[in-house]
C-alpha cells in the first residue's frame, strides 16, 4: 500500500537541524549500530511537520533509556505494538527484544492474551499494556502488583512509554509507513483477535460461511467443455486419486480457512506424512498428515478422512487436537527445515522461491522461525477434511471454533461431483 504521507527524502532530511540532531543521536546509541543506514522511515515521515519531530525526538530517546530495564521496555513496547496493530514497530522492535535477552518464542507469546507462561511480574506488566489500551488507566491489582518492584519513576516510565509508542502507532498505521527496506528479514506482525470487529484488521461480518442445510448439497454444477455443456452431479465413490494426494497438489483448495482474516490467503506445504515420504531418523515424529502454512507463518494441520477409512471425523479431530498441543516439541527448526527442502526437491525448486508464490518475501530462515514460534505458541489452524460430514460433527467443529483462542479449527467438505468423464472438488467450510 502506498504511503499517504512519503516520507522525507533522505538527503534532504541530513541537511536540516532535525537530520543533523538524528545524526548526533545515531552515532551515540546503540554502538553507532545505526549510523551506517539511512534515517528510519517514522523520523523521515514525521520531519514533513517541521516542530513536530524536534519534540518528539527526545521524548522517544528518553522512554527508550536505561529507567526500565531493557527486557522489560521491549516487552511493553511489543505488546503496545500488537495492541496497536502497528506493524512498523514491531518489525523494528522484534530484533531489538532479540537483543535485550528476549527468545523469538517469548515475542510470539507476546501477542497472545495468555499470560499463564510468563512470570508474574511479567505478567502484570502485559497486562498493565492491555489496561491502558482499552481503558487508559491501570486497574488496583495489577498496579499492586507492579509496585513490588517499580518505583514511582519507573510508574511514570511505564505511562509514558505506552503512551509515546502508541502515539507513534497513530502516525505510523494512518501515514501507511512502509517498513526500511534496509531491516534484514522484518517479522510479521501477529492479528490481535480484539481487533477484529473494528478498524482496519476487521474481520467482515458473516466472512465465515453459515453450515448449509442439508439439501444445499444437492447441487449441481455444470461443467463446459469442448463437446458443450454437462452436468456435474454429487458422487460418494471414492475418489481417484485420494484426497490427501489432491490437497498436496492443490493447496489452495484449503486456502478458504484463512480467508476469514485474509482474503488473499494462500497455503504452501511445509510437510506431508512422512510415513511414505520423508521418515525420521533422529527421534522426532512428524504426527499429523500434513503441515501448511500462510504468508505469515501460521501453520495449518490438516487430518484427512478417506471415504474408505475405518477412522472418522471425531478421530481425526482427537488426533489433531493432540498434534497441536505438542507443535514445537513434534516440530523444531530443524525438522522444519529439513521438511521445506524436501518439499522444495520435489517441485524441483528451492524454498526461497515457493514462499514468494504465497506472498512471503522475507527469507525462507525468517519464515520457519515464525513458523515454529507460532507452533510454539499455539498460533495455528486445524482442518479435518473428508468428502462429508455428519450434522453432530458439524456442530463440534462450530462449537470449538467459538471456544479456541489462538488455535481455529475447522471442517472441510471436499464434495466430489462427477458425470462419469469428468470430475470436480468443490470445498466447503465449516466453523
């Protein structure tokens, strides 16, 4: 998307008492680590106000010294990032919590409501972040909870630095600020649930299609072809080849369980059962039938029922459930990797290349770190596909996507429909 405000030309912006002020500051913080780049995008935007940026400046270098400590500063500063949807900052931000101590799991928890890992400090003090987002003001307990340790200070030091990024979130998210280009492989900013009714991460209302009744399923399809037209009717054979084979060959037939969040939402497989493809051999278990993943690393396990299973649906969504649990133990950054090169060689290609087929062009090492993040932190989606479920499972699948938080699950009825030459898959969601 294009800026609404471009920022300012770099060397026009080194020639004016801000430029010259950003220079001094530049060289003195952070070992002079940012002196060699060009000044970042939110200084150039905010330096078309001529006053503006000469007092924003020092309240920023201010709230991002030494009066917090720094793995506690780049915690409020990140929460106030996904709270604000503000992908500028947390692109910049996720190496600087990197820096301070902080793991890339612990930056994907914290854009999640769940606070049940954290210390109880920590813990407190996302939530105080939380408060002042929704209520701007800091409730009793958790300020008691705060004041174990903070000074009256390091209190005002909190205020302020939520205050100034969410500040800064305001100018960067309207302006449209793009990212520097010169940030090596920026992190994708998670969805925060509790935006999505409102504003410009909002979910449409109804983008989830309601369950059809039963006699929608009776439709028929007419199909063009070179000899005219012909009628496509619903069929229970099983189909050839299975439908695990064609969720391999055609991802996109799956892509409609993120659209709810992203209508151009494209899967790539990261891994399919290695059982008859790509076994272990150092302990590790790749447990679900398949693994996919969005432009922005939320992985989706995908458990298929043939029409000539012994399992069903209920099973499979057991099996799921508990694949899910377990995502970063069953798969670690390695086993990723291994996985994207296997699936590269057999589309004789290299995983650079099919990640910019889904949109991703940050680096295929960048990718699978977010990947196992939000495996780790239970940031997925689940899809049990069968040719046809049975209302009650229906029913399930609605009742747990109404329940889970981060996780989503879903159903996905591949229909077949047939004439006897010709075949089609028509998917249809439910949840």
């Amino acid at each position: 998307m294009r800026p609404r405000i471009d920022p300012q030309d770099a060397e026009e912006f080194a020639v004016t008492p801000a430029g010259q002020d950003y220079a001094r500051m530049a060289k003195e913080a952070l070992n002079g680590l940012l002196a060699d780049r060009p000044p970042p995008n939110v200084t150039r935007t905010m330096a078309n106000h001529p006053t503006l940026l000469p007092a924003i400046q020092p309240l920023i270098e201010h709230v991002t010294g030494e009066v917090l400590p720094a793995r506690e500063r780049e915690l409020v500063i990140l929460r106030t990032a996904w709270r604000s949807q503000a992908p500028y900052i947390w692109a910049h931000h996720h190496p600087a919590g990197l820096l301070v101590g902080l793991s890339e799991t612990e930056i994907a928890r914290v854009a999640s409501e769940d606070t049940s890992e954290w210390t109880l400090f920590e813990a407190a003090l996302l939530t105080a972040v939380d408060e002042l987002h929704t209520g701007s003001v800091i409730s009793d307990s958790t300020w008691k909870r705060l004041a174990e340790r903070y000074t009256e200070e390091q209190f005002l030091e909190l205020l302020a630095l939520t205050g100034t990024y969410k500040t800064l979130a305001f100018i960067l998210n309207s302006s449209v600020t793009p990212i520097d280009p010169w940030l090596e492989r920026p992190a994708v900013l998670p969805a925060d649930p509790g935006q999505m009714k409102s504003g410009r991460h909002a979910r449409p209302q109804g983008s989830r299609p309601p369950t059809p009744r039963a006699e929608a399923r009776n439709r028929r399809i007419v199909l063009q072809n070179g000899a005219g037209l012909t009628l496509l009717t619903p069929t229970t054979a099983h189909p050839e080849p299975p439908l695990h084979e064609i969720l391999v060959r055609y991802p996109d037939l799956l892509s409609a369980v993120g659209n709810a969040h992203d209508a151009d939402s494209r899967l790539l497989l990261i891994r399919r059962n290695p059982a008859d493809v790509m076994p272990d051999t150092d302990g590790y278990s790749f447990s679900s039938t398949h693994l996919f993943a969005d432009s922005k690393g939320v992985p989706t396990l995908v458990e298929v029922v043939e029409p000539h299973d012994t399992w069903n649906e209920n099973d499979a969504l057991g099996k799921t459930l508990d694949h899910a649990s377990s995502g970063a133990r069953n798969w670690p950054l390695h086993i990723l990797q291994r996985s994207l090169e296997y699936t590269s060689q057999l589309h004789n290609s290299t995983g650079e290349y099919l990640l910019t087929q889904i949109g991703y062009f940050l680096g295929e090492s960048s990718f699978l770190r977010t990947l196992e993040a939000n495996l780790a932190v239970g940031r997925l989606r689940m899809a049990i596909v069968a040719s046809q479920f049975p209302p009650e499972f229906n029913r399930v699948i609605e009742f747990l996507g109404r329940q889970l938080y981060p996780a989503e699950v879903y159903g996905v009825e591949l229909c077949r429909y047939a004439d006897g030459t010709h075949a089609a898959y028509v998917p249809r969601v439910v949840g």
